[in-house]
C-alpha cells in the first residue's frame, strides 16, 4: 500500500490559507468524493486505502462509519465558509472504495443527505457509487435510486473466470447482466470497469470480456491496463516468479481492441481509459482532469481547492490513512487532515497539460509553453497529435489532441509538451 505524500502540516481546525479565497461565486464545478476503506477480500493488484474487518480491529466500525464521515462533512462545510469559497451546491458526488456497498444503502443515503443538507445539490447532480456485483440486491439499487443516486459503477473487471481468479475476484461473471438490468430497472446509470493485461489473460479472454460489457448495454465502460504494484500481494507473485509481469505490446494490442469494439457499439472515448455513450461521460472525474474543486471525506482521500490568487495555483491536502486514526481525529474535533501542499502557478499549468491531454477535447495550444508549442509539430508527424485539431481545421481553435497511437504513448507526449 503506498505511503502518503509528505507535505505541510495542517492546523487542528483545518482552516485554509487566506490566499485560497477568491471571489464569489467561483468558477468551475464543486464536487465530493466519500472514501469508503472496507472489504470483504483484499484482491492481490489492489493497493487502495482499504481494509477488511480482521485487518481494522477495533475503533473503526462499519457499523458507525456513516456517523464519523459526516462529521467530517460538517467540518468541511465550516472550513469552506471560512475561507470564503463555499456557497457552493455540489455538482457531483462519487462514493469510492473499498466497496460502498459494503455498507447498508441507507448509511450511503445518509450520507449524501449530510452532503445535501451541508451545501446542497445541483439540480442535475450526478450521484455515483462503485459496487461489487456481488454486493447489491434489487432492493439495494432501488434505495439508492430512491435515495438520490444517479450512477453505479460495477468492478466486473473481466467475464472470465480464470483471469477474476488471478485478479482475486470474488463474483461470478455470470451475475454481471442481473445486476446492470437491476440497476436501470432502479432508473440508474450503469458503467462498467474492465482490467486488462492479467497474467494468463488472452487476447480472446479480453474479447470475450469486452463483448460481455457491450452486450449489457450499459451507458458507460472503463477499461485500465493493469499495473503491479509493489507491496501488493501480486507484486510479491510476480517477483517470485510465480505470475509473469504484464506485457506492455499485449496491453497495447489489447487497447485498441477496446476502442475499436466500444467505438463500434456507440461508446465514443471521451479520456484515455473511458468510453460512454453521448451524455453519459462521468462527470465527477471529468471535473478531476479539469482541475475544479472538490472535498474528499473519509480515511487517505485527497481534496483540492483552486486559487484566485496571482502567485498559487491552488491547495492540495489528504486525510491520514488509517480509518482508526481518521475517527479518533474526527471525534476530538480535529481535522482528519495529515499534510497540505501548496501549488504554484507552473504547478498548476504542469498538472492542467497531464490531465487535460488525456481528453477528447485536448487542449488549446496556448495553454501550453513556448517549447511545448513548438514540440507540437513533432508529435504530429509522428502520429501522436492530431494534424488538423493542430492546425485549427474548420474554424476550430487549434488544439492539442491524442491520436490513437498518441493514447498508447501519451506519458511520452506530456513529457516533450511540458519540455
């Protein structure tokens, strides 16, 4: 699991710097994000924040976890109105994990009521949680629905069921279809994850993954290359020998698979690893590449707020890790808050061209530095930029824009952009 990042300290109340305020309203969208840390099985790629009940012990029940992370709501709200940037409703809100299924539908319920009554939401909120397909019902997903969710997002990861033993997954593939139609019989927005590249997986494998997604029909498909992280229990297989370390030319091949089944079944891509149907894109991490704002609650979650200011870019701060420690804080009326950084301005323009480019949309060339402008016809002779979107065609503003073969590299296209 890794370790969290070093930073400032913050202050027990969790009072933002003074420089972080801007002017009302602000721009952008505001969003949360409730980290929920529990598991039924830790699986062997995982290296999440999350725990299951014999690694928590005690002090950090599920049972009160709803309570705990309200209060953080509550902190979060006063800690908003004192810097002068709330006001906000919140235009998104994303339960992750963990598994948030792992806690009953009303405590999730509870929840975004606390977000709700805090700062309230926007008309069209999006309201999404994750799930394991084996920890809803259909009477679960209606609770929900009925609750304020909008969106589930279901970790189906694969439909074969030795490539989900590897991974130590512990659902049947064959349940993916009920629990998708259970959850638009809610009136919910279905996505999918899909994992590529296991040790043992086929190109077949990964079809048959890929056309067991489409054939549901769903709104929405994620699809990531798996990586191993060292200190997981995967990590410990493959430098034992015992699994072989993905291939990146498999991944690769396996990529344009996805693009090429997900574009011809109206899923057009909209980032790197996401694919949606027009006007299902997932809002909520739309507005994470766009750098808007957004809390984060419970245990190891990030939050970030934006400057008005000349000299920042903005603020960066993350929650200690252990849900322990988290509700203790919580409880003796401190932040939960473990380190701050402080962004400046060429931070802020780094971090705008390595998410921004993992868009459909692109960036505009002026977002970008004079070498990175001028990097920008390399790329595109080499395949890796798109030459119209480049050149400004049909009256468009000339934008930076990954080709297909510019998504396979595009860590190499942020490096010559941001020279």
């Amino acid at each position: 699991m890794p370790q969290l990042p070093e930073g400032v300290p913050l202050p027990d109340d969790g009072a933002l710097p003074a420089w972080v305020a801007g002017a009302a309203p602000r721009a952008g969208a505001f969003g949360v994000y409730v980290h929920v840390p529990f598991c039924s099985v830790r699986c062997g790629y995982c290296d999440f924040n999350t725990y299951t009940a014999s690694e928590l012990g005690g002090g950090a029940s599920q049972h009160s976890y709803a309570t705990t992370a309200l209060s953080e709501v509550a902190l979060a709200e006063r800690v908003l109105a004192r810097a002068g940037v709330g006001g906000r409703p919140v235009s998104t809100v994303f339960f992750g994990g963990g598994t948030p299924t792992m806690l009953p539908a009303s405590d999730l319920v509870r929840i975004l009521g606390g977000v709700r009554d805090g700062w309230g939401l926007a008309d069209d909120a999006e309201v999404t949680t994750e799930a394991n397909p084996d920890s809803v019902t259909p009477a679960s997903l209606q609770e929900l629905a009925d609750g304020g969710f909008t969106r589930v997002s279901f970790g189906m990861q694969s439909a074969v069921p030795s490539v989900l033993a590897t991974l130590d997954r512990t659902h049947d593939p064959r349940r993916i279809p009920d629990v998708v139609r259970w959850a638009r019989d809610a009136g919910l927005d279905v996505s999918l994850d899909l994992i590529y590249g296991t040790p043992g997986e086929t190109l077949h494998d990964w079809r048959t993954s890929l056309e067991a997604a489409i054939a549901t029909g769903v709104e929405h498909v994620s699809a990531y290359a798996l990586v191993v992280e060292p200190g997981t229990k995967m990590g410990a297989q493959v430098r034992r020998g015992i699994l072989p370390l993905p291939d990146e030319d498999d991944q690769a091949t396996k990529y344009e698979l996805a693009d090429a089944l997900l574009t011809a079944a109206g899923l057009g891509w909209y980032e790197v690893s996401n694919w949606s149907k027009p006007g299902h894109e997932c809002r909520h991490n739309l507005a994470y590449w766009r750098g808007d704002d957004w809390w984060g609650i419970g245990p190891g979650a990030h939050s970030y707020i934006a400057s008005a200011g000349p000299e920042h870019a903005g603020l960066r701060w993350w929650n200690v890790k252990h849900p322990r420690r988290y509700a203790a804080l919580l409880e003796d009326g401190r932040t939960p808050g473990a380190a701050r950084e402080l962004l400046t301005r060429a931070d802020g323009e780094l971090e705008r061209v390595m998410l921004g480019i993992r868009l459909r949309e692109g960036l505009p060339l002026d977002a970008l530095t004079a070498p990175g402008r001028s990097a920008v016809a390399g790329l595109v002779a080499q395949g890796l930029l798109d030459g119209r979107a480049a050149l400004g065609a049909d009256g468009e503003p000339r934008r930076a824009l990954l080709t297909l073969r510019g998504r396979l590299l595009a860590d190499a296209v942020v490096r010559d952009l941001t020279d």
